[in-house]
C-alpha cells in the first residue's frame, strides 16, 4: 500500500479561504450588532431614560393618569377581540387552501396579503367611507343610533384588518408543507372532523399558531395608522396607547409620552422573549424529532 500523499498546495488554499471566510464572518457580525445598537438598542434605551427622567414619581403619575389608563385598557381591549377573531381565521383559511383543491384558491391567498401591500391610512379610510355619517351605511347607523366609527367596534375592525394576514400566512406553508395523509388515516380509521383536527391537527401546528398570534398581537397594540383614522382621537375613550403618545408627544408632554412609550415597548420586549422562547423549543423538538 502506498503512502497517501498531501497536496500541501490544495491544503494552503483552503486554509487561506477558511482565513478570508472567518473574517467575513466577524465583519458581517460586527456590521450588524452596530447597526443594531445605533438603531434599535440606543433608541430603547433613550426611551426609558426620557421616561425616568424627572423621576419615579413623575413616571407612575403619567402611566397612572386617567387618560392614560383609558389607552392602555382600551388596546389590550382591541387585542383581546381582533387577536383570537385572525387566530379562528387564520386557522380556516389556512385549513382551506392547503386541505382542499377549489377554483379561486390563488386569488383566495392574493386577498390575504392585501393588507400588507395597502396602507393602514388607506383602510381606515375605507370604514370612514363605509360607516361614517356620509358613508355608504352612515344614515342607516345614525338612524338606528349605531355607532361603528369613533367607537370601539371601528378600531377593532380596523386593528382587523391591518392584522388578519398574519395567523394564516403563517399557517399556510406549515400546513401544506405537513400534507394531509396524518387527517386521512385518521379519518379512515373512524375519528370525527373535530376529532382529527384536535388530535392530529392542532398538534402539528400549534407552534406555527403561536408564532402567527404573537406576530399579530404585537401589531394590534401597536397599530397607529388605521385605528388613528377611525377613532377620531377621543381623549379617555377612543384614543390607543399609540395614540395618547402622540397627543402627549404633541403637547410637549415628554417625558409623559415616553412613560407610556415604555409600557409598549415593555409589551414588545415581553412579545420579542415569547417569540425567542417557541422559535427556540420549536426548533429543538423539530430535531429531537429528526
């Protein structure tokens, strides 16, 4: 048996191009941690400074105000409403296009994205021309004494329809990526719709659901342009936590703002965790599983 032999040419180069790959690796690190830290982490930072800033009792004055408690009940409100509502949708609407062969399913998909590609101004527009006073429904809703816009119930449509796309874009691959072979044995073997889609479905896509909520949820809280043509900017009643930030923000209110600026961003940060935290043990079942 012959000695292998080494090209020592061929080794040098590709220890050369692990060299040269390595410090493209840390310049391309190093690009993005400082770009984060200019634009993300120095930004929150400041915001909790300027919240802080003239002290603890100024900060709890601010967030305690009436007109600031009223925000923050009033968007937890819209989210508890317009989250579950995408969720339910997201999951039939994801259900029906990977599960079934239906003329239109293209254009089905192309209305989900809609709301991405048109802006939130755009579509508080469309309820103001649908259900204000001189809307399409206006004199039938002022006639029968019901009120859509500047109300409750037009901020959670809007929050609606700025947030449906994000449950059922995130379902829709997982689901077709999954197939339907695991619901067709089950229901060959004599399991019930409801039966299979709480045993065999809702398993295998519970953290894509997951995901899909706390993306959405994270733009209901934080949704300023559609809600801001809707509401009317009634203080302590129909005004969001983003908002009464603006009104503060406007009125010089400063550190104010920025006390209630904080409580979103403390929801962000919390959503940001949760989302690490599934994407993390998602990830890890999917190779325990491998």
């Amino acid at each position: 048996m012959g000695i292998p032999q080494i090209d020592l040419h061929t080794n040098t180069a590709a220890r050369r191009e692990r060299g040269e790959s390595s410090w493209v690796k840390y310049i391309l690190i190093g690009i993005t941690v400082l770009f984060l830290a200019l634009f993300l982490l120095l930004p929150l930072a400041a915001i909790f400074l300027k919240a802080f800033e003239k002290g603890m009792s100024v900060y709890i004055a601010s967030i305690t105000h009436p007109d600031a408690v009223a925000a923050i009940k009033l968007t937890l409100i819209v989210a508890f409403i317009a989250v579950p509502l995408n969720a339910l949708f997201g999951i039939c609407a994801a259900w029906a296009i990977s599960k079934y062969q239906f003329k239109g399913k293209n254009l089905l998909i192309t209305l989900i994205d809609i709301p991405f590609a048109v802006s939130p101004v755009i579509a508080g527009l469309v309820f103001i021309l649908l259900f204000g006073t001189s809307g399409l429904f206006g004199e039938f809703l002022f006639n029968n004494d019901i009120k859509i816009v500047f109300a409750l119930p037009g901020i959670v449509l809007a929050t609606l329809f700025v947030t449906f796309p994000f449950v059922a874009r995130e379902l829709i691959p997982l689901m077709q990526a999954q197939g339907t072979a695991e619901e067709e044995a089950s229901l060959i073997l004599g399991a019930g719709g409801f039966k299979t889609f709480w045993r065999i479905t809702l398993p295998n896509i519970k953290w894509g659901l997951l995901y899909g909520i706390i993306l959405c949820n994270a733009r209901a809280v934080g949704e300023f342009g559609a809600v801001s043509v809707v509401s009317g900017h009634i203080r302590g009643l129909t005004n969001t936590m983003p908002l009464h930030i603006e009104i503060l923000y406007n009125e010089y209110q400063f550190s104010a703002a920025f006390a209630v600026a904080s409580i979103m961003s403390l929801i962000a940060i919390i959503t940001l965790i949760v989302k690490n935290l599934i994407e993390w043990k998602s990830g890890y079942r999917s190779t325990k599983a491998g």
